[in-house]
C-alpha cells in the first residue's frame, strides 16, 4: 500500500491544462504565457479564472516542468502528468504535452498509465504510449525524452523567466483529448492477441464509404481509434467531434464502417486495439485520401445520367450507347469508388440501386483511370455478371446453359484486370456435367491443368465465395 500511499500525495499535483483551457472561453482579458501555466498549475488557479472550483487547484506551486523547444517552429512543448482516480482501487494517469498555437492552449496524449490495486495489497501498473502500445513503466517515465527527441530539453519554474503575451480566445473550442486508456479487467496471463489482418489504406470521394477489418487471435474485445496525420490517436467519440458530418459505424467484431467521409479527413487513418487476457495488440494504421475523382470520371457519369434521364434505360438503348444492359433492371443508377489495387486512385463502380431479383448485388460497370482516361475494365449482362468482393476482387458468374458456366475470380493490377482462378462445369459427350478447378483465365474446353473436383467440392467453394460478395454504399445520379 505504500505506492497507493504515494499516489493520494501526488494526487491534484498534475496540471489540469485542458479544463483550464475551457475556462479560457469565458476569459476575455489578454493573459501571459507564464501567467496561464502558473495559475493551472498552482493555487492560484481560483482567483485567475473566475467561476472555476476548489478542484482545479493543484499543489504544485513552484514546480518545474520539463519543457521541450522545438527551434523549427518555435513552440515550446510543456509535460506534465495527470490524474484520473478512476475507482478507490483504480488510478489512471495521463502524461501529455501542452502548447500554444493562434493564441490558444492545445495539448497532445503521450502515453497512459493504470494503476489497480488488488485486495491483497499488490498493485498492478499498465503503461501504453499515444499509439495504445504496451510498454514498461521505465519506457513511461522516460517517454517524454523519446518523443522530443529532437527538441531542446528547458525547464519552466512558474514565478520566473520571461512571459510571452497570449490573447486569450473568446470562442475557442478545446480539441478533444483522447480518454486514458482503459485498464484490463484483470491481471494479464494468457495467449498474447497476435494481429493476422490489418485494415487497408482507401482513396475515395468526398461523402464517400468505406470498411475497414482487422482481425486477432486470443483477442476478446476490439477498440477502434482514429489517427492524425501528424500520429496522434483520438478515441471514436472525439473523431465525430473533430470531423463534423462523419458518421461511424463498430460493425459485428472485426469492422468500422466510415460512411459520409468529410474532406477534412484526408491524411487521417483508422487503427484496431485489440485486448486478450495476455495483453494488447495493435493493427497497423489504414489511412483516408479524400480527393474529388468525380471530375475524372464525369463523361462516364454523364452517359449513364442521360440514358436515365431521357428515360432510355433498356438493354436496346445501352447497347446503342455502349453501357450495360443491367441497367433495364433498376429505375436509377449509383456510382461508388473503390481502390481496387490501392495505388491511392480509386475505380469507379455503377450499379443499380433498387433492382429486382436478377441485378441484386451486381455491378453493372467498372472503369479504372489509365494515363487519366477512364477506361472500362468490367461490363455485367444479363447472362455475365461481375461482383465486388470483400478482398478487393471481382467475382464473375458467367451461364451458356446446357450445363456450361463458370464462376471466375479477377483482380485489378497492374492497370490490368486479370482472372486468377474460379469453377466451371462442362457437359460431356454423354450428358454427365463434370466440374473442374481451374486457375488463370477461363477457357471453355477442359485443360491439361484443370483439376477434376466433385460436385458437392463445387458448390461448395462457389458459395464460399459469393458469401464474400458486398454491396458499395451508392450515390444515385441525378
């Protein structure tokens, strides 16, 4: 208990810099840079912000606080540590770097640090850097050295040095800080989660949808977090506050759907925490490039806008105007984006939105942009149609009747869409249908290389792979 003795002494001894960076919104008097982390910091606090409780005052007057220069931008980095007390057995600290930028206070999470208290009078200690990385209570207490690294190392006394005038802002909104990271039911003793899929980066539109996956062995629980451009990770919550109009979907246990992409988040990135009994693991990060290909594509667009708009949409008209004729199967068309071989310039999909039973889940067309031209790389009919699979492929579902179709895989590389495998069922001389395996591209005759499989083998990989078909989020075209 001696530890536990320790943390109620240093307890309010952290500056609480945010809440005073709130209060601040009230303040319309100019303040001083030493002035603002004098009072934050010592029991001064009451009477420099009015309005504000005895619970922001911090016994910390005369304190010195590491101070980090950053000579290429001129702004000082000040650290500190505060404290949560989250339950009587349950401590949460937070060590953060506060900075002036515009005149106003922002702060930035470094690292996060839980303390439980068992009843046996051990203590457990959980320490985790602005990433959710577990790493050593030594790695904690030295982290602010590692990460300003390339900053000049000064201290900061408050009661001394020279101030710098700051204009306080009558309407600035603090930006959001990430919640300390929740400490572990329990101790950590089991399989350690191991990552075995990170989500992908995705290029898109603006208003656009995305999903991002990510999988993990011995993992029972999984939290996404939001990634800035400059490494800073940001909670769910604070994502739909910094980015307003996105919307945020945790799908069944492996899946963030990103839907309604604002522009503002370009550079920004999506990462999974995954938690097991023996630790913490966490996904790479899959960043967002919004950028606005809808330009780029726009004499596809058009041709498709007008066969709706003048009410041409039969598979007679399409096939005079060079478009699908899926689309006598839905009263309107979408358009969605999708980066099919994740070179940062997304494909454009067509599709019908509200089809009857034939066009479900098709995708009427493809095109890639090559050399800047819109080039088309998969057209569905009604006897040959594509779909979009969850691994970026594209699923083709072909029937000559009698017996005959196949069911081929194609992926995008390369500027080239190229079939990689697939099923297909022969009638032979006799009348017997016989199923084979194929790889590369579909040939009708049988080859040397086709490996003979039952029947129940294939139907039973061809829905394997339809189960991983989906659906794009689509815009309808006016």
């Amino acid at each position: 208990m001696q530890e536990k003795a320790g943390i109620r002494r240093r307890l309010m001894r952290i500056a609480m810099l945010v809440l005073c960076a709130a209060m601040l919104s009230g303040c319309a008097v100019p303040v001083t840079r030493e002035g603002l982390l004098t009072a934050a910091l010592g029991p001064a606090a009451t009477a420099f912000f009015a309005g504000s409780s005895p619970q922001v005052q911090a016994d910390t007057a005369g304190a010195v606080l590491p101070c980090y220069y950053d000579a290429s931008s001129g702004t000082y980095y000040y650290v500190c540590e505060d404290l949560n007390k989250v339950s009587a057995v349950e401590y949460a600290y937070t060590l953060r770097a506060f900075y002036f930028q515009n005149g106003m206070l922002r702060t930035r999470t470094l690292a996060t640090r839980t303390v439980l208290f068992q009843a046996s009078g051990q203590s457990v200690t959980a320490c985790r850097d602005y990433a959710g990385n577990s790493i050593t209570e030594t790695a904690y207490n030295a982290y602010a050295d590692r990460y300003f690294a390339n900053c000049a190392k000064v201290t900061f006394a408050p009661g001394s040095g020279t101030s710098t005038q700051v204009t306080a802002a009558p309407t600035a909104t603090p930006i959001p800080t990430p919640a300390p990271t929740p400490a572990p039911s329990q101790n950590f003793s089991g399989p350690v989660p191991v990552i075995t899929k990170n989500p992908t980066s995705e290029s898109m539109t603006t208003g656009g949808t995305t999903w991002f996956i990510a999988h993990a062995r011995n993992a029972e629980r999984i939290e996404w977090k939001g990634v800035s451009p400059d490494g800073f990770v940001y909670t769910v919550r604070e994502m739909l506050a910094i980015h307003p109009g996105l919307a945020l979907e945790e799908q069944a246990n492996d899946t963030l759907c990103v839907r309604n992409v604002p522009t503002s988040l370009n550079g920004w990135g999506f990462q999974a925490r995954f938690e097991g009994k023996g630790g913490v693991a966490v996904s790479s990060t899959a960043y967002i490039y919004v950028k606005d290909y809808i330009g780029a594509y726009q004499s596809v667009l058009n041709v498709y806008r007008m066969a709706y708009q003048a009410g041409g949409h039969t598979a007679q008209y399409a096939m005079a105007n060079g478009l699908s004729p899926m689309i006598a199967h839905s009263g309107h068309v979408g358009y969605a984006f999708k980066d099919l071989d994740k070179d940062g310039t997304p494909e454009l999909f067509i599709a019908g939105l509200n089809t009857d039973e034939a066009a479900k889940s098709a995708v009427y067309d493809v095109y890639a942009l090559i050399g800047g031209v819109p080039t088309r790389l998969a057209v569905s009919s009604e006897q040959d149609c594509f779909y979009l699979c969850t691994d970026n492929t594209l699923f083709n579902i072909a029937s000559a009747g009698t017996g005959t179709a196949h069911y081929f895989t194609y992926r995008f590389r390369n500027n080239r869409l190229g079939a990689v495998d697939g099923y297909k069922s022969c009638p032979t001389d006799n009348a017997r249908v016989k199923y084979y395996y194929q790889t590369g591209a579909y040939t009708p005759e049988v080859q040397k290389t086709d490996v003979p499989i039952t029947e129940n083998e294939f139907g039973t990989r061809v829905f394997e792979r339809v189960n991983t078909v989906f659906q794009l989020l689509y815009t309808q075209l006016a």
